[in-house]
C-alpha cells in the first residue's frame, strides 16, 4: 500500500469512526429516553436501564454503518477537497481511479469489521440486553445462558432451552409441584400461541409421579390454557435481525423443517449479507460527489445530496424488504432491490467523473 492510499485510507477511516460515534451517542441517548417510562417497575432502575442501552449500542453501530461510512468518507475526502490535496494529488499524476481504489480497499476492511460486529459482537451483546432488561422488569423469570429461560406460572416451574423471535418456544419442560412435591414433568419439543391465547405442545412426554411409582405417557399435541406470560416471552426473545448469520441458518432449517413461515428470518439472514456490501457502496457512492465538488461550485449543496442519498438508501431498504415481505417477494430480491439500484448509481456517477 503506497503512502497516499494509506493517508487516504486514515482519513476516511477516522471520519467514519468518528461519524458513528457521534450517531451511537445519539441513539444511546434518546433510547436511554425511552427506557425512563419503565423505569421502577420491577427492579428496573436508572443503573440496569444505563446497561441495557450500552448493550444495545453494538447493534446500533451494526445497523448505523452504512450511512455512517457515506458521512465520513464525504467529510473525510470533501476535506481533502477543500485543501486542495485532491487537486495536488492529481497534479503529481495519481488518477481518479487510483484514489478510487484506495477508497475501496479501506471499504474491504470496513466491510470485515461491520461483518465480524454483526456476527460476534452484536448478537450476545443484543441477547444479554434483553435478558438483562426482562429479568428486572418481572420477579418471574430466572435467566441462565446454560440451562436456558426459568419461569413460574401458579404452581408450574417452566425451563425454556430457546425463544424464536415469533415467541415460539423450543426445548420446553414443565415441572409441577404440589406442597413442595414434585407431581409431574412435561416436556415438550415446542410450544406455540393460540390466537386466544391457549398454547399448543407438541411431541409431548409426560412423567407422573405416584408414591411408589411413577407413570410415563406420550401425546403429539395438547392444548394448555396457562403455559408463560406472553408479554414477557416478547423482552426474552431477540429479534431475528439482531442474530448472528449461523444462528439464522439454524433457525430457517428449523422453521422448514416444521413447516413453519420462514420468510422473516430469511429476509434478516439475507440484510446480514447485503450490509457489508452496502458500506463498500457508500464509499463508492461518495466519491462522484467529492469530485464533482472541484470542477463546479456549490460544494455543501452536493455534500447535502450524497447525505440525502445515503438517508435514501436506509428507508428505501426498509421499505422495499418490508413490502416485499407483506406482498410474498423473495427475501433474496427484495433485499438486493436496493443495493442493486445505488450500486448502478455509484457506477453511473464514477464515469461521469473519470
């Protein structure tokens, strides 16, 4: 890496970095906002509700990325611009296309790092939020990353091994006690809600225990009117795009596998795939208007449309995946729709300058 691809590469790196920062600080502080209505119910205080947000500020980075990049790369090269380094730097005879490949290659280790914070860092940090967050705010509920979710319901004992994100419960056993005694143990391969609130079991094992013996039956299904709160399986469960690809793969195996609606998940595995790749467009994105910045006047004028592209592209990807979600589009389209579209106008933009 020559001298100048490693100044350029600094700079829009640190602008980035820089840019996220101040947009988590941000969303840090207005969720911090919101916890506040909830706060002294349960031992949900000022301290859990200050952890829960910094738990959830990975997510936010991972999900801030992309236009954070597009901010920092136009204010890191607009200042190069307005220095007029840009300029000296195509004097001494470095092409468009050369500063356009420095540009990418610190988007390759952009895109390694948004890649590693979606897979690593922000799951557990997202899972441990919301456990961190139901366990204060009900009396109910025990949490262990080991044996998986406790609750108590009347005189049931209740051990969830997983929570999908549609509160479908897998891995369940059901512990009855009466007076201190154990009566009998359910388990269950998984749980559902009714729309009348009555859970459906499934694959069920039911262990009786007498006084001198115990009984053991099997059924495929069973109808419980009274299994686990709803609402507090909504706080346990993690939503499908804050997980890591491997756990969305396993879990779109496990949906088809029981015949179940997959496409939520689907579209959550295939935003983890087009995230990264979206943070390289933003840069590529960036560079048409830097440029055209130093042939014509009006620099904050065209700084201001590459931001409202880069805004462009967050809702428009929201509101493409969602309504192809809602009207039976293919996850994998309606998710590359988006990328595709600013793909082409980064490239369109490139040549107009080169």
């Amino acid at each position: 890496m020559s001298l100048i691809a490693r100044y350029i590469g600094k700079t829009v790196l640190l602008n980035t970095l820089l840019v996220l920062l101040v947009l988590v600080a941000l969303t840090g502080i207005f969720g911090f906002i919101g916890e506040l209505d909830d706060v002294g119910r349960g031992s949900y205080g000022v301290p859990t509700a200050m952890i829960y947000v910094l738990l959830r500020m990975p997510g936010s980075a991972y999900e801030l990325f992309p236009p954070a990049v597009l901010l920092g790369s136009l204010l890191g090269l607009g200042g190069l611009a307005t220095h007029s380094e840009l300029t000296v730097m195509r004097s001494a005879g470095i092409s468009i296309m050369q500063i356009a490949r420095s540009v990418a290659l610190i988007g390759l280790i952009l895109m390694l790092l948004v890649a590693l914070v979606g897979e690593f860092l922000m799951p557990d940090a997202e899972r441990q939020a919301h456990e961190v967050r139901a366990a204060a705010l009900s009396d109910r509920v025990s949490l262990s990353s080991r044996t998986g979710y406790w609750a108590k319901s009347g005189p049931l004992f209740v051990n969830i091994k997983s929570v999908l994100p549609d509160t479908t419960l897998v891995g369940i056993s059901v512990y009855d006690f009466d007076k201190g005694t154990l009566k009998s143990v359910v388990q269950a391969e998984k749980a559902q809600q009714q729309p009348n609130g009555h859970w459906r079991l499934e694959s069920i094992k039911r262990t009786t225990f007498n006084d001198t013996s115990l009984q053991n039956q099997t059924a495929e299904t069973e109808i419980w009117p009274i299994l686990v709160n709803a609402e507090l399986l909504k706080g346990l469960s993690v939503p499908a795009e804050s997980m890591s690809a491997s756990n969305l793969v396993n879990q779109i195996r496990y949906l088809r596998r029981n015949q179940l609606d997959s496409r939520v998940t689907e579209l959550a595995l295939w935003t983890k795939i087009a995230n990264p790749i979206s943070t390289l467009i933003m840069l590529m994105l960036s560079l048409p208007f830097v440029f055209a910045s130093q042939r014509a006047g009006g620099v904050g004028q065209k700084m201001f449309v590459g931001i409202l592209l880069g805004i462009g592209y967050f809702l428009l990807n929201r509101l493409v995946t969602h309504l192809g979600l809602a009207n039976g589009l293919s996850p994998a389209v309606s998710t590359l729709i988006p990328l595709t579209i600013f793909s082409l106008i980064a490239l369109f933009g490139l040549q107009r300058i080169t």
